[in-house]
C-alpha cells in the first residue's frame, strides 16, 4: 500500500513538472512573439523618424537615447492613464459611491498630467540635442508614425473581414437555392 501511494505522489509530481514545463514554454514562446513584434516596429520607426526628421549620423546618435527613454517613461505614464481608464468603465459594473468615482475621476486627470508633463519634460532634452526645427518634425512624425500603424492594423483586418463576408454570402447562397444543379432547375421550373 505505501509503495502505490508513494509510486502515485511520484506520478503527480512527474505530470506536474511536466506541465509547468509546457506552460513555460508556451509563455516564452508568446514572450518571444510579443518581443519580435516589438522590435519589428521599433525598427520601421527607426527608419521612419531618421528619413522624416532628417537625421545626421551625429544627430540620430544624441537623438536615439534621449527618444528611448522618452519613449518609456511616455508608455509607462500612459499605462497608468489607461489603468484607471478601465475602472472608470467599470463604474456601473462595480457599483461604486460617488465618492469612490470622484477618486478616480481624480487619478485619471492627474494620469493625464503625468502624460502631459513627459512631453513638457521632454521638449527641453530634444531642444538641447536637435534643431528646434527638426524637434517639430519629431513630433510630426511621431504622429503621423501613430496613423501609419492605426492604417496598417486597419489593412491587416480588412481582409479577414472580406473572408467572413465571402463566406457569409456563400453560405447564404447556398441556402437560398434548392438546386444541386442548372438541369435541377430547369426541371423543377417545367
């Protein structure tokens, strides 16, 4: 009996590592998606600011570092944003006091200044590294990059909706006509 029991724990030991394993993998797998992706379109911004912005080797070398960090405390300042963004959607659902929604209503605005305050914080640091003209060519093409990727995301799921249309309509075809074939028809018009 303790050698069944013992041969039992060894088994749910042996499937547990096993599937944690998987799970690893699996996540190290969407991990390095996710970091391939990143890097895909951190490279096409790359090119895109240095032919837009019109940088010179000495430049784009100052540039780029002051941009990197800026990058990441304009993202980390926007997830917080969006972080209370999506409690404040779930007001109806969570049933909070007025209170409670004038705290978030609160930390949202002050998100927001967060946000704000890293393009002000900013502005003086690509000042020192870049013309003043081509700190507003930054900024131009820093949106006009933004609607780049909207219009790409926008391309790539068109056609998954044209599929699903198609196929909507020929299912839907496919429905409306008894007939197998033209002859089928033609003799059931007779």
């Amino acid at each position: 009996m303790k050698r069944l029991i013992v041969i039992a724990l060894i088994a749910m030991f042996g499937i547990n590592c096993f599937s944690q394993n998987s799970n690893d993998t699996k996540n190290e797998a969407k991990q390095k998606k996710e970091n391939t992706y990143y890097n895909r379109i951190m490279n096409e911004k790359i090119a895109f600011f240095t032919s837009e912005i019109d940088l010179t080797p000495e430049e784009a070398q100052l540039f780029w570092p002051v941009y990197n960090k800026f990058w990441k405390d304009s993202q980390t300042a926007h997830r917080a944003t969006m972080k209370v963004f999506h409690k404040m959607k779930n007001i109806d659902k969570d049933n909070l006091s007025d209170k409670e929604v004038e705290q978030l209503l609160k930390a949202y605005i002050k998100a927001q200044d967060a946000e704000r305050a890293v393009n002000t914080d900013y502005y003086s640091a690509f000042t020192k590294v870049l013309p003043i003209a081509k700190v507003a060519k930054m900024y131009v093409a820093e949106e006009f990059f933004r609607m780049k990727m909207i219009n790409d995301l926008r391309k790539q799921q068109k056609p998954a909706k044209q599929d699903i249309s198609k196929a909507k309509a020929t299912d839907d075809n496919k429905q409306e006509s008894p007939c197998v074939s033209d002859s089928d028809c033609a003799a059931k018009v007779q």
